[in-house]
C-alpha cells in the first residue's frame, strides 16, 4: 500500500488503511468459507473413490494423516517463535536495552 498506493493520500491514512484491510479480509473469509463448504459438499456427494484411484486427490487423501501432521508441526515451530520473538522484545524492552 505504500509503494503504489490506489488513491493519491491513502498512504498516509491509517485509518482507512486498516479499514481496507478488514473489509478485504473479511471478504478472504467468506469466499474460503465458501470454498471449503463446497469442496466438503464434493467429497460427500460426488467423490467417488473407484473411479480416481491413481489421481493426485486420491494421493493426497491417502497421505491426508501425514500431511495434516506436517502442518500442525510447523504451525507449532511458527507459533512458538513467534511467541518467543514477542517475550524477547518485552524483555528487552523492560530491562531498557535497545
């Protein structure tokens, strides 16, 4: 937003910057909610596992434990960094180091 900003002052608005922010995520949401309803609608009523059994969706779905194992793992790894990079700053902060 603030190398090529839409509109001439929107750069120095944070207002209506956060403001856009919120509304186009909000929009994100509802279109992944969306999505997610209609993918979970396929696998229930039109996923028929005979007749895609070499394909990449069939792959998946047999490695489904593994891979929902994967990203729970580095969900966590990103989580807890994150976490530790905001306890360091506060550290750093309260004992008046730069």
């Amino acid at each position: 937003m603030y190398s090529l900003p839409a509109y001439a002052f929107i750069a120095q608005d944070f207002t209506t910057q956060a403001a856009l922010y919120t509304h186009h995520q909000y929009i994100a949401g509802f279109i992944m909610t969306g999505a997610f309803a209609h993918g979970a609608i396929f696998f229930i009523r039109d996923y028929n596992p005979e007749q895609n059994e070499d394909n990449v969706l069939a792959r998946m779905l047999d490695h489904k434990e593994a891979i929902i194992s994967h990203l729970s793992w580095a969900s966590l790894f990103l989580g807890f960094h994150t976490l530790g990079l905001y306890v360091h700053n506060d550290v750093m902060l309260a004992f008046g180091t730069p």
